[in-house]
C-alpha cells in the first residue's frame, strides 16, 4: 500500500496493492491495522454505495456536529473528488485538494472528519464507495456551494447536474461559524 500526501496534511491519497492476471484482479480494500499504521484510527461504523450518471456533482457536504472520516473509493467509473477543509480555526481553512479516482487506478481518498466533500463524475456512470466514521445525521448535515469563488475548486467540468439541496448551499464565508467544525477536536 502507498500513501501519498497532499497539501492537506490530514488528507491523503492511498493506492492498495491490486493483484491482476488474466482471470480480473483482488485487491484490499481496507484492513484495520495497515489502515491505523497510516493514521486512520477512527473506527468505522457505516458503508455507503452511490450510482451516478456523467455531470452529476455532488457536494460539498459534510456533518456538524456528528462529523464523518470518509474513506472513498471508485469500484467502476471515474469522479473527480474534492475535500475542503472547513474547520474553524484551522491553517489550512478553505483549502481544498481534488484527485480523480477510478476503477482502474483504485486509488482512495481519506478525507478526515471536519472537511467537506464531494466530487463530479466524469465517466458515463460510477459506482462510488464511502466508509464513514460516523453515522449520518440528517440533522447535522450542511454543505458549502460547490462553485464557492472564494474556496475556487477546480472543477473539470463547468455544466455539472445538482441536487436542489446542493444548487442552494451558502458559500464557507456565509456559514455561521457554530454550524462548522473546530479545528483540533
């Protein structure tokens, strides 16, 4: 397994070891010790499916309180898929990091309890995995606009399909600050 950092210290890209020949290929997809070794200690406690179609975006959520680690992964497709930090008090408030992930390159990305996610499919369809450290919590769960100028994710596609909920999420600088997460808790 390999891990390789980002800008955002507490995110970061992981490539498990795929075995392939002829027959397809096997490949771990979690184990909790390897898994801590890296830094995720967070138990998990829920796995999530979603099937998207091209163009769909969505995002950027996350869970306050109650906030969610999410370890996700493609299993066939390919998204372009983006963790914000929004944690009060944080350095790197507002920062944001974006990796595609596929079926075919495997990679996951763990994005830490305290940031928002979401990504933007760019396949004809995506079967996309989450482990979440946290239940969800319809009660706790806000977003941030996806095309925020200030936080200015570069999205590689400009005509995106969004729910209604997600075309009128406030942008980070109108979210009241008791609705987001704090830095180093």
């Amino acid at each position: 397994m390999r891990v390789i950092e980002t800008k955002l210290p507490e995110v970061f890209i992981i490539e498990p070891k795929v075995f392939g020949d002829a027959r397809g290929f096997f490949q771990e997809t979690w184990q909790r010790m390897r898994y801590e070794d890296i830094g995720i200690k967070e138990p998990f406690v829920q796995d999530n499916l979603s099937f998207s179609t091209r163009g769909v975006l969505r995002g950027l959520h996350y869970q306050n309180p109650n906030t969610q680690g999410k370890l996700v992964s493609v299993v066939q497709g390919e998204v372009f898929d983006v963790a914000v930090d929004i944690r009060r008090g944080s350095p790197t408030f507002g920062e944001w990091v974006g990796v595609h992930l596929s079926g075919e390159n495997h990679r996951q990305l763990w994005v830490p309890p305290g940031f928002a996610h979401g990504f933007c499919v760019m396949s004809d369809t995506v079967y996309f995995t989450y482990k979440c450290t946290g239940l969800y919590n319809p009660a706790a769960e806000g977003g941030i606009l996806w095309n925020d100028p200030e936080v200015g994710i570069e999205w590689p596609l400009q005509e995106v399909i969004l729910s209604d909920k997600d075309k009128v999420y406030p942008q980070l600088k109108d979210v009241k600050p008791d609705r987001l997460p704090l830095y180093g808790k």
